[in-house]
C-alpha cells in the first residue's frame, strides 16, 4: 500500500480511508467504527469496535454481520490509524471464518 503522508507509525488517514472504502465495497457491508474510555479498576483504557453492518437499505435496523473489539491494553499502538487497520484486518478474518462456515454447512 503506498502513503499518502508520512506518519510515525506509517500509515496515514488517507490510507486507513482507502482501505475502508475498499473493505467496502469487496465485502458489500458498512464500517462502523465506536471508541470509547473505559476504566476498569484505576486503569482507563481506549477500546475500538469495528462494526461491518450490511448495507442493504431495505432493512430498517441494520444487521451486524460481524465485529471486533480491542483495547489499548491488549495491544501495542502505535497510533489509532495503525489500530483501525488491524481491526479492519481481524473483521475481515471473522468475516471469513464465516463465510468458510456456511459453505462447510451448504455442503453437508
């Protein structure tokens, strides 16, 4: 993937933009993406969901077709574009995993 701009941890916006559009559009869903604080015990702590939401508008309540979580204490982050694009990475493997499962269980 080329860079747009050169940041410490190497990616750039426009990088983690283009690669969610085309998360996109290769999977035909919407990318929701939440951050917030949490402070379990003295700790505060960031953590992400990355939500892939089918895009159908017909549906009145979108449909979550899978999600991830993560928390800056599991991880080493080097900054919140390197974390997106790591979820978007995971996301995409979840979606996989389910995909392989329904074709396993059409076969059987």
């Amino acid at each position: 993937m080329g860079l747009k701009r050169s940041l410490p941890s190497g990616l750039a916006l426009t990088d983690v933009t283009a690669s969610m559009g085309a998360f996109e559009r290769i999977n035909r869903c919407s990318i929701e993406i939440t951050i917030a604080t949490t402070s379990p015990g003295s700790t505060t702590r960031l953590t992400v969901n990355v939500r892939a939401l089918d895009e159908d508008p017909a549906l009145a309540v979108p449909v979550v077709l899978a999600s991830v979580q993560m928390h800056s204490t599991q991880e080493h982050w080097a900054s919140l574009e390197a974390v997106i694009l790591s979820a978007l990475y995971r996301l995409d493997a979840v979606m996989a995993e389910d995909e392989f499962a329904k074709l396993k269980n059409k076969d059987a």
